[in-house]
C-alpha cells in the first residue's frame, strides 16, 4: 500500500462511530521504497486530490519525511520530488491499520491491505 | 439456488470460486475492452480512481497518467494483481473502505452481476456512487440476459449457474476447500460460478434511483449491458 491509498482508506465497521473512522492508524510499519517514475506534472496535478494534513501526519509518524504544514500553493521541484517520494514511492508492505473509532485492526500483509470484515460487523 | 441464504450462495459460488480458479481465470484475461479502454483513455492527467473488484488487474495499467487503486473479494486474484506491480488491496464492493467523493473515477467490469438479490446489486452501486467525487465519473458493465446471436450461449432464467471447466491436467484435480461445489466433466474441474443476467435498461434503472447519479451514456455491447453515470 502506497501513502496515497491509505489517504484515502477509512473504517467501515457499521458501529464504527461517525467522524472518528479516518485516517486508519497505520502501526508496527516494515516500510520499502519502490522505485516509481518521477512526473511532475502528474504530481501537481495530484496535489489537490489529497488530504494534505492527513499525508503529512502519516509521513511524519512512519519517519518518512517532514512536510510543509500547509499544501504548497506554488509547488516547486523540490516539493514535487518529495510528494512524489511520500506518496508514490513510500510502501507499507507490512503493518497494521488501527481504527480510532471503534478499534478495528486491518492488517497489511506483502503490501496488501486486507480490508475484509466478518459478517456480525457489516 | 434459492434454498441458500443470499451472502452463502456469493460465498460458495463466487467468491470461493474466483480463489480457485484465480491461476486459470487470469490466464484468459489479457484483452481490454474498447468501451472500457476508452473510457480510461479519456480521463484527465493526475486523476485517482477505483477498480472495484478489478480480477487479475487487466486494466491498471490501462493508463499510465492515472492512478487506479485496484480491488477485489479474492485474495488470491488480488495476489495476482500485487505480483503484477499494481496498487491492491482486497475488500467487498458491499461495504468499500473508503472514504466519501474521493475519487475522480470507478470502474466496475462484470462485478455487479454476481450479487444475487436486487437489495445487494443495489447496495453495491450506491457504494460505487458514494466513494466518486461530484464530477466524477463511473463505468459499470454486466452480463446481459439477451445474447447476440453469434454467442452460443442461451438463458431462459436471469439468475443462472455458469460452469468454469478447469483442465486436470494443468491446474491438477479439485479442491478440497470447504464450502465450494465441484463436478467432473472428463478431464476438466467444473465449478459453478453464480451469475444474475442483466434485462435491457435494468442496470441503468439501478443507477438512475440514486438521487446522486447522472446516467450519460448506456448501451449494449459483446453481450453485456453499460452504463456511464456521472456524479452530481
Ligand atoms: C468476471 S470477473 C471480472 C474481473 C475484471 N473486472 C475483468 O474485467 O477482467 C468478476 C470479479 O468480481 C469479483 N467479485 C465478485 N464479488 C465481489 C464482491 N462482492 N466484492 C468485490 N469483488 C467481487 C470476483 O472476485 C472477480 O474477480
Ligand atoms: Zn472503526
């Protein structure tokens, strides 16, 4: 799972409560790096399809990098290069996602995350 | 068919299914088709989107200037999907792990039609709806129940079994796995993969009774039925 997929995951217990299912707690990471090819066009384009405070927190809690509080308005290079590095080329390959809301622990394993639920929780 | 419970019926005859043949159903899968090719062709540069029950992944790599999270109920397709190199996560198109509008675009490719109730189909498009931005826009495609006529293939009932014949002498003899129905057919494994066929205008009605969905183009082709909706 690359940063950018867990930007986007949240807890779909069913009791899960409102407001508290996101973002998922990513802990005991085993991080890697893949090798993804830098476009930066692509990465701007990106940038407002993001939630940035949750990429940032994220990015620094894993020890990946430290971002700029606020989403660049004017992007340079630089910022392009690591957001491209953070979230494209940063992958949890194994760990576990934490719900704060309800508890919930969803497991990533080989870089898969397994989002599945047992039936009494749907 | 109807004396199991809907979420059984899915689970012996789909979803431990496509585990078991994931090996064999992957090797046939490698042609896109046009409608859906373009239809990823045309999206703009730097979208995200969902492939929502997206099998060994043929259409990830579609376009490179997306980016596409792939998913899928098989962990053993989604296997598949990760060796490939893709982005992959396994859930149920029932219930996505999503959050709400954050996606520039959904693909749903013969996926629909293996929920066995009208309640279940419908649940699994509204969540489709749910996780696409305002803007967005999604592509669905279901068998259909008419067939061209070129097709061998004739149904008398919407809901109906389709066997997958697996050869012995490849793919070896038939599971053991709990909870999947198996039969023998010379040297093949038949598995019986549960399918709901699709009428004329019955999927674009499912979509079009979600107060948030736009229908803008639906049509027929190579024996299923499409619909390109848009959100509001
Ligand atoms: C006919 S295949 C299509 C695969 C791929 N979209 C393609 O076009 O080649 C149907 C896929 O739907 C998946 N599927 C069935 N029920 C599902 C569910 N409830 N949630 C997610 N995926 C599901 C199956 O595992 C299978 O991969
Ligand atoms: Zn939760």
């Amino acid at each position: 799972m690359r940063l950018i997929t867990h930007n986007m995951l949240q807890c779909h217990v069913k009791a899960c409560p409102p407001g508290q299912s996101y973002p998922l707690q990513i802990r005991n990471a085993e991080l890697e790096a893949l090798d993804a090819e830098f476009n930066a066009d692509f990465v701007r384009r990106l940038i407002p399809k993001l939630d940035w405070k949750v990429l940032r927190s994220t990015a620094f809690e894993l020890g990946v990098a430290q971002l700029p509080e606020e989403c660049p308005a004017e992007p340079t290079e630089d910022d392009l290069q690591m957001i491209h590095k953070v979230a494209l080329q940063t992958r949890v390959k194994e760990a576990e996602m934490v719900c704060s809301g309800c508890g919930h622990v969803y497991p990533i394993k080989d870089g898969v995350p397994n989002m599945l639920l047992q039936d009494h929780e749907i | 068919m109807d004396s199991l419970p809907k979420e059984k019926l899915e689970h012996v005859h789909v979803h431990n299914v496509y585990n078991i043949i994931a090996p064999h159903f992957s090797a046939t899968r490698y042609k896109p088709w046009p409608i859906v090719d373009n239809f990823l062709s045309g999206l703009d540069k730097g979208s995200i989107g969902a492939d929502v029950g997206c099998g060994n992944g043929k259409y990830l790599g579609v376009n490179p200037d997306v980016f596409t999270v792939g998913s899928d109920r098989s962990d053993k397709l989604i296997d598949i999907v990760r060796e490939r190199g893709f982005e992959a996560m396994v859930c149920d198109n029932l219930r996505l792990p999503y959050r709400d509008s954050c996606f520039d675009f959904i693909t749903s490719i013969a996926v629909i039609h293996h929920m066995s109730s009208p309640e279940r189909r419908l649940m699994a498009i509204n969540e489709l709806i749910r996780v696409l931005k305002p803007g967005g826009h999604l592509l669905i495609f279901v068998w259909a129940f008419e067939q061209e006529s070129r097709s061998k293939r004739r149904f008398s009932e919407q809901d109906v079994f389709v066997p997958w014949k697996m050869p012995k002498a490849i793919y070896g003899p038939a599971s053991s796995q709990p909870n999947t129905a198996v039969a023998e057919d010379g040297g093949d494994v038949v598995y019986q993969r549960y399918y709901h066929l699709f009428r004329e205008g019955e999927l674009e009605e499912m979509v079009r009774q979600s107060p948030d969905a736009m229908v803008e183009a639906c049509g027929y082709d190579r024996d299923n039925w499409y619909v390109i909706a848009s959100k509001k």
